[in-house]
C-alpha cells in the first residue's frame, strides 16, 4: 500500500522532491513522480516541498468517523508537539475534540513515559558499543533499509505511540477504538505494520492537519470554547520526547551512570552522516537520539504549513512541558497513575533487514547512459544536480535502475533544444532578426547576414534602423499588431522581402522573418516579357498569314479568268465555231 505519493499529472518536472529525497526513493516514469515504498522511509519531505502540492496521503478520517458512528469507545492519543500546531491553549484543544465526539483524551506522552522506564532498565541490563533511541518511525526505515548493520544498536523498545496504544487497550478493553493524532504520516505505517504483523494497538492515525480540517468541517472554533482537562496527564520527561535532545533529558541519569557519550541528530542528512560515521566504526560508547525531522517533532514534515516558525513553536512546546510535574515519583502519584505505571505490559519489539534488490550497472553500462545524455567527456559533466542527483554518475546509475528518465537533466535537454533552433534558425534560407526594446538587433541570423551583407558581430547591439526601415517594426513593438505577408522592397540589396513581423511579449522583443522574393519577381517580369514577345510574334503571324491569303485569293482569281477564256476557245474549235 502506497500510503504517501503524489497526484498524477500534477508533476511540473522541477525535481525539488527528488532533491529534498535523502535516500532518493522517487521514481520519474513519463515525466511523473512517484515514491517507492520499499525504497521510502516516511519522513514525508517530499510532498511538503513540491510546489504544486500533489500530495497524496493515506487519510484515515472517514474510518474514525464510522468508529464514533457505531457506537464505539473510542480514545485519543495526542502526540504533546500539538502544543506546537495548535495556537490556542491544551484545555481548549482537548474541548474541541470531545466535542467531535471522542470520549476520552490522554497525551501519548504517557506511552513516552513507560518508554523511559523500559530504556533506563534495557541501559541498566545491557552493555554494548552504542544506543539508537527507537521513537521515529523514520529514522528507524532508515537503519532498516540502508544500514542493516546499525540494527544491533537499536534499543527493541515500543515507540510512545506504540506503548500507550498497549497501556490504552489494556485499561479500557481490546474493542475499544485508539486514535492517534500527530504531526507525522510515518505513524501511519508504523500502525499499520504493527496491526498486520502483530497486533491491533492503534486502530487510526490522523495528522494535526486532518484534525484542523475536521473542526473546520464542523465549525468548532477552538479559541470561543471552554477549556477541558485531559482524562490523564503525562509527566515531563514524556512530554519532553519531541523536542530535541527530549529523550536524553529524561534519560541523563542513567547515561551518566554508565559514562556514555550524548548524541542528539535530527535532520535526514545529519542522520546520514552519523550513521555513516557508525558504519565505519568511528563512534563508539554513544547514547545516539536520532530523529528524521530537523528540530526533532516539532519541527516535523507538516511545519511549513503553519504560520508559526520553529522557533516559536519550540517556544510553546517548551512552556507547556515547563507545567508538568517534574518526573516520576510513585509517592506524588495518584491511584490512575500507578495503575497505569505498574500495569504488566511487554514494551519489547524488533527490528529487522529490509532492505532491497538493486540492479548494479557495469562500467559500459555507465557510459553508454552517459553518452545518451550527451555526456562525452568529463568536461560535459556538470554535476549541477538540477535533476535531483549530484553527479551525472549518480544520475546514470537511476536511469539503469529505472529510476529516473535521460531527459531529466536540464542541461542536456537545453542543449539539445538549442541545437535544434539554432540548426533551424541558421540553416533557413529566410532572414531572421530579433529586434529589443530598444530597437537594437538582439540576434541575425546567417541568411539575413548574407543579404544585408554585414556580420553578427559587427551589427548585434546596433540600430535596425542601419540595415532597414523601421517604421513597421516600432508600430508592431508599440501596438503589439503583427504584420504579416508585406512586400517590401530594398533595391541597394537588390531584395524584395515578404516581411512577417511579431511581437513577443515574454521576451520584449520584436521578431522579423523576411523571405527575399528578388529571383521569383525577377523571373515574373521576363515571364511577362515572354508572353508579350509571343503575342506580339503570333500579331505578325496573323497579320502575314492574312497577306498571303489574300496575295493567294488574288492569283487565283487571275488564273480562273485566264483559264476560263482559254476554255471557252478550245468549246469553239471542238465547235467548229
């Protein structure tokens, strides 16, 4: 199941996804993008940068609203970020989904809670070279899928999601209806894979921005309700895990205890590098807080959307935690709270290999791709990383793989088109000059050269008005009218142009297509002169012919005369006359 991908023909070929993609899990197939699963770990980047907001994602609304339909118990767990997203107080997010019609509403900062216990006991239990918290989803597809190896480090605890769907479904029974809501659609996955591959803990997980959709769709204006209190409240060291360096906080002592080095990343890339530095052995004796997300959860994938920055919900999130009772104490706790905290519940979990088949290019492989792409020569590697990939090495390597498409590099599909117009420009026999805002020649090509007998670089820069009259193209530049099919004489050129001449706005600049017809009016006029020669030569035919006719009508009457009298003397000797 893709549970996050973009909107089909939405793409616009900027390639800002891919670029944003750390472990470059976006496929290009007939200039759409779309993500891989098996390739993808979640962090849910991708969609918030792309401009055209194609984004896709598994929404989990219409299966809460059957729940609440049907008559289910069902129960929020709120991740404590929402102090983070929200911009009224937590009394008055609570009011508002009780009256959506949840019936009880804890912070999943209580499954962070129990997390923090079980991590103390696993470090007190357990010695080996390093730790990797296990509370991102996101992080954790990354270990999986692109560093197997790192896996032995991971500590097997229940994400706080995770823990407090178990502590949820173990107070109030295993038919009742958990809902999580955060900033993160990797949960999703994570619910999902947990239900198929173990148990049902978290029925559905809507994001902070699905909730503020539906208060919208219900009209429940938050900031004119009246506050409500949670059904249950998480200490401060559970409410602490979205913030960075939030688990190391709650977990200090016993670091200390055990003398191990503090590591708190967020970021795609700076869990990139870690991980690569752990890969290669030079980090040893670590308690590593690893979180995909640039500033832990509160700076999660759908932060840009709020008006907000970081820094001010840092702020708020760090102002609500500040209101928590400090840590643990069973003495200070109230009977809910010990019945929660001494419940008998199996935190542990797994993790393993995930990762994929991928197909490995040879060297020939390599250069014929290079070579389709117009990279010839290394000189032709440009390594701009426009197409999303920073090297054109890199890029070949996803073509092979069917990752990415040859006209995806900028550059070469430029290239290409230049040398298309530019052997189409230069090639025609018409004269074509471009003409700026200024009247000045902008480009002529080699055909109008030719005729005006001038070259590029001696006439670019210069007033058209030095090679032609400029009367029509300053009316098209200022009327924005093309003229089109205008003959137009220059004799010191010894050319009779058919003109074309339009107006790009874009560009601001005039363009002028002349066909010289000086050879075709040339051989019009002898074709004229032809034809009245041959009328005239048929006039003197006809004339001639008339002549001999009647020279031939007069002979013949002399000789009809002569003959007749010579006739009528032969009738009178046969006579006897």
């Amino acid at each position: 199941m893709n549970y996050i991908n973009f909107s089909k023909a939405s793409c616009k070929n900027c390639y800002k996804c891919l670029r944003s993609c750390p472990v470059k899990a976006i496929r290009f197939k007939n200039q759409q993008a779309e993500i891989v699963e098996e390739r993808c770990i979640a962090c849910g980047h991708c969609l918030e940068v792309c401009p055209q907001n194609a984004r896709e994602i598994i929404n989990d609304l219409d299966i809460v609203k059957g729940a609440l339909i049907s008559g289910k118990k069902v129960i929020v767990s709120i991740a404590p970020s929402f102090m983070g997203y929200m911009n009224v107080e937590e009394g008055k997010v609570v009011a508002g989904l009780k009256k959506i019609g949840f019936t009880t509403i804890e912070e999943t900062a209580i499954g962070a809670d129990a997390v923090t216990r079980y991590y103390k006991e696993y470090l007190q239990k357990n010695n080996i070279e390093n730790y990797i918290t296990t509370a991102c989803p996101s992080a954790n597809y990354m270990i999986e899928k692109y560093y197997p190896g790192l896996i032995k480090y991971m500590i097997p605890i229940d994400s706080p999601m995770i823990a407090h769907g178990k502590i949820l479904k173990s107070i109030y029974g295993s038919d009742c209806f958990i809902v999580f809501i955060g900033p993160c659609a990797a949960k999703k996955i994570e619910a999902d894979e947990y239900r198929e591959n173990i148990k049902d803990v978290i029925d559905a997980v809507l994001t902070f921005d699905e909730i503020k959709m539906w208060l919208q769709e219900k009209n429940i204006d938050l900031n004119s309700i009246k506050s409500e209190k949670f059904n249950k409240n998480s200490f401060k060291q559970g409410a602490g895990f979205p913030v960075k360096g939030g688990i190391i906080k709650a977990l200090e002592d016993v670091i200390d205890e055990k003398s191990l080095e503090t590591i708190s990343v967020s970021g795609t890339n700076n869990c990139i590098k870690i991980f690569e530095s752990m890969k290669k052995g030079n980090i040893k004796g670590a308690f590593i807080e690893i979180n995909v997300c640039e500033g832990s959860c509160v700076g999660g994938p759908n932060s840009t959307k709020y008006e907000d920055d970081y820094y001010t919900r840092l702020h708020k999130v760090k102002e609500y935690i500040k209101r928590k009772k400090k840590s643990i104490n069973l003495q200070e706790c109230s009977n809910e709270e010990l019945n929660t905290l001494e419940l008998e519940i199996d935190f542990s979990t797994s993790f393993r290999d995930k990762t994929f088949k991928d197909r490995i290019p040879s060297e020939e492989d390599i250069r014929r791709i290079m070579n389709e792409m117009g990279k010839f020569e290394s000189e032709d590697e440009l390594n701009c990383g426009v197409c999303g990939y920073n090297t054109c090495r890199k890029k070949a390597e996803a073509i092979f793989k069917g990752m990415a498409e040859t006209d995806m590099c900028l550059h070469f599909m430029r290239s290409k088109a230049e040398s298309l117009s530019n052997v189409i420009v230069e090639s025609t026999e018409s004269s074509i000059i471009l003409v700026d805002r200024d009247m000045k020649i902008k480009e002529i090509n080699p055909a109008a050269q030719e005729v005006f007998m001038v070259k590029s670089e001696n006439i670019k820069g210069k007033p058209v008005s030095l090679l032609m009259r400029d009367e029509d193209i300053r009316r098209v530049k200022e009327t924005g009218k093309s003229i089109i099919g205008k003959k137009d004489a220059y004799p010191q050129y010894n050319a009779v142009f058919i003109k074309n001449i339009v107006y790009l706005p874009k560009q601001n600049v005039v363009l002028v297509s002349m066909i010289n017809v000086v050879e075709s009016e040339m051989q019009r006029k002898e074709l004229i002169k032809v034809k009245e020669n041959t009328l005239n030569v048929a006039q003197e035919v006809i004339e001639k012919q008339m002549r001999v006719a009647q020279e031939i009508a007069g002979l013949l009457g002399e000789t009809t005369a002569e003959t007749k009298v010579i006739l009528n003397k032969l009738r009178k000797v046969v006579a006897g006359e």
